[in-house]
C-alpha cells in the first residue's frame, strides 16, 4: 500500500492554485497534507493562513528553489501530498537566537519510525539543533530531511505549518512509515586540507590563520581557468565546494555561498580546527554516487520487504552544477521506484541525514533518498 494517498501538482504558483490543489487532494481523505512550494510562495504571508482555515489535518511544508515529481525537476510549481497514516507536526521557533536546551521539545514516541525535517536554510545554529533534536529521537528511527529557502539567500518566511508560514524555524514531522535512507555525493578532493582555525557557526574566517575568502579564491583559481573577478561568487563556487574530513572517513560537504567580509558563509555549520579539502567533481560520477545509493538500498530493501514511495531532497546546487545532466539522475533514481508509487521533493539548501553511525549531520552537494517500507492496509 502506498504511503501517499495522492499527490498534486500544479506549474502555477497562487494562492487560487494552492486552495485548489488542497480542495483535490482532499478527495483522497489524507491523514496529513505536505505542501512544497517554488520560491513564489515565500511572499504569500497571511494568505496562505486564510488558504488552509478549516483543514482539520496536520499541514508541514515549505518554500524550495525547485521541486521534483517522479522523474521531474520542476522550477516552478505547487506540489502537495496526502498521507495514508497519520502524522503529527511540531514547530520549533527562532533557531538563530534561542538555546536549543530552551526549545519546547519532547520525547519522540517509540512508535514512531521516521522523523523529517525541514529547517529554514539561513538559520544559525542548525547543527546544534539537530544533535538536540537527537535527544528525543527513539532508537532505530530514521531521520531525513533538508533547507527551506530561496536561491536569493535573503532571510524570509520558507516554512509552512497549520499555524502559518515561520521564518527562522525547523518543523518535526513524526510518522509510523519507516523511511530508509541512501545518499550519495559523489565529490572528489582537489587541494587541501587546510586548517579552519576560526570559525564562527556557519561562517569560516581563516584558514591555515589566512583570510578564508582570500586562500579560498587563490587555490581555486590556480586550480582552474576561472577568476572571482569576472563572475558571480557562487557561480565558481558551486563548483568548488569544501570537504570536511571526519573521523570514520567519510566526508562532509560544505557549499560556500558568499564572501561577507574576508570570511566565507556556508550551508552549515564548520567547527573550529577541524580539517577541509577544496573539492571538485563531474557530472557522472556525481550521478553515478547518488543513483547508486539508492539502487544499493533498495537492492537491500527487497530482500526483506516492499518499497513503496520515495522522498528524494537533492541539493539544488548538484542541479545547477549538473544542468542538462541533471535529468538523468531524477530518471535513474525513479526507475528504482516501482509504478504505482511516486517519488516527491525538493531541491533544497542542505540535505540532513542520520547515518548508521548515529551522527545526525547537514550536508551539501548531497542528494538524500527516502525509501518507505509499504503502508499495510489496516495503516493508521
């Protein structure tokens, strides 16, 4: 049985769209409604409060730089799920000015197997959030997830609950589905390591004690044909990302954004001292990482039990590195996924995972599929 009970897509981003595409979808009885929107949506405000009055069902969501249905990058659109079971929905409030321990959360119930979440990509002190938010998580519960936001990176209101739309904020959706996960990234080291000496959360200001930007823009330009000077930051950088070497060694990638200052800020935090590499990749070993991720899971999955749907939160800058190439990787992962169930989700700033190893973490550049285990028919 499929975990969805529908889905619905429209290429018009409104209000009128919206209200339309939720007044179909309820015609599935959905236990709880998923609304993933284009960067339109993020200027809706009290409009969108107005459009869900009278649901009485858990509603999560968000705004992202594209969305996916099945084998589709679509840049532009609404796009809404109902669920078969039963979900339930928490927001947590102000993540870059409040203390995680502050937070209003409680213990996750053990009946539940999965937990997503969607923060507002720009927040500060994510990490520190999820490995919070890890406290309340029961034993062999997945975790996925990713950042809401615009490619713009100017802080707005991205997230979506019943209570309306939140800015500078994380949503918790609990549910009985267990969601096994694959990921995959596919970069490769370049130069390095270097020493991040300072930090500060997300923002990297020195390297090897050099002005991080400065050391940055040198290594990348004597590693290839391109000057900062002649084009926009982030369309070197995306090409360019850092690797976070970690103690299993595994690596962690960190997409540099922008210069503030002569410090870099990026998709997630960097701990002081700890050791990177200046990556790079092409575009079919990226594919080949994140398709066989998922063929790998669920080659394991079948074995034991059905795959149904498919979240799939690819990070939008694999998009923008990949272009053309891009296609090939939503239709490689899609065939994985048996008719009739569906593949949703997003292109978002920051694709979150727990591991095997128990490490919950933010990645970059990273393309993060859930695969669900089959809904029984007496679900609830």
């Amino acid at each position: 049985m499929a975990v969805f009970s529908d889905v619905q897509f429209t290429p018009e981003v409104s209000v009128d769209a919206l209200t339309d595409s939720i007044a179909k979808l309820m015609l599935s009885k959905p236990k709880g409604i998923m609304i993933l929107c284009s960067a339109q949506a993020a200027s809706w405000g009290r409009d969108f409060k107005q459009c869900i009055n009278g649901l009485d069902v858990p509603i999560f969501g968000g705004v992202f730089p594209g969305l996916i249905i099945d084998s589709r990058f679509e840049p532009s659109g609404i796009l809404v799920a109902g669920f078969v079971s039963n979900i339930q929905v928490s927001v947590v409030e102000n993540v870059s000015t409040s203390s995680p321990f502050s937070s209003n959360l409680i213990p996750i119930p053990s009946s539940v197997n999965s937990v997503m979440i969607l923060t507002d990509a720009l927040s500060r002190q994510i990490d520190a959030y999820l490995q919070h938010v890890l406290r309340f998580v029961p034993e062999r519960c997945s975790v996925f997830g990713g950042g809401a936001g615009t490619l713009e990176f100017t802080p707005q209101p991205c997230l979506f609950s019943a209570a309306g739309v939140h800015q500078d904020a994380m949503i918790l959706v609990e549910m009985s589905t267990r969601w096994d996960l694959a990921v995959g990234h596919g970069w490769e080291f370049m130069a390095g390591p270097y020493l991040a000496n300072s930090t500060d959360d997300n923002c990297i200001l020195e390297l090897n004690f050099e002005p991080a930007a400065q050391l940055y823009k040198r290594v990348v330009q004597e590693h290839s044909e391109l000057h900062f000077d002649e084009h926009d930051f982030f369309d070197i950088a995306k090409t360019f990302p850092f690797g976070l070497a970690r103690l299993d060694d595994s690596v962690l990638i960190r997409d540099p954004l922008k210069v503030e200052g002569t410090g870099l800020i990026c998709a997630g935090d960097v701990p002081e001292n700890t050791m990177l590499y200046i990556m790079c990749g092409d575009a079919d070993k990226l594919i080949l990482a994140a398709t066989g991720a998922v063929r790998k899971a669920v080659s394991a999955f079948c074995d034991t039990h059905q795959v149904s749907d498919c979240f799939l939160f690819d990070c939008v800058s694999r998009q923008l590195f990949l272009q053309d190439e891009f296609a090939k990787e939503l239709d490689l992962i899609d065939r994985e996924i048996a008719q009739p169930y569906r593949t949703v989700g997003a292109l978002v700033l920051g694709e979150i995972e727990l591991d095997q190893s128990g490490i919950l973490s933010l990645h970059n550049k990273t393309a993060v599929a859930a695969l669900a285990q089959a809904q029984s028919q007496d679900a609830t």
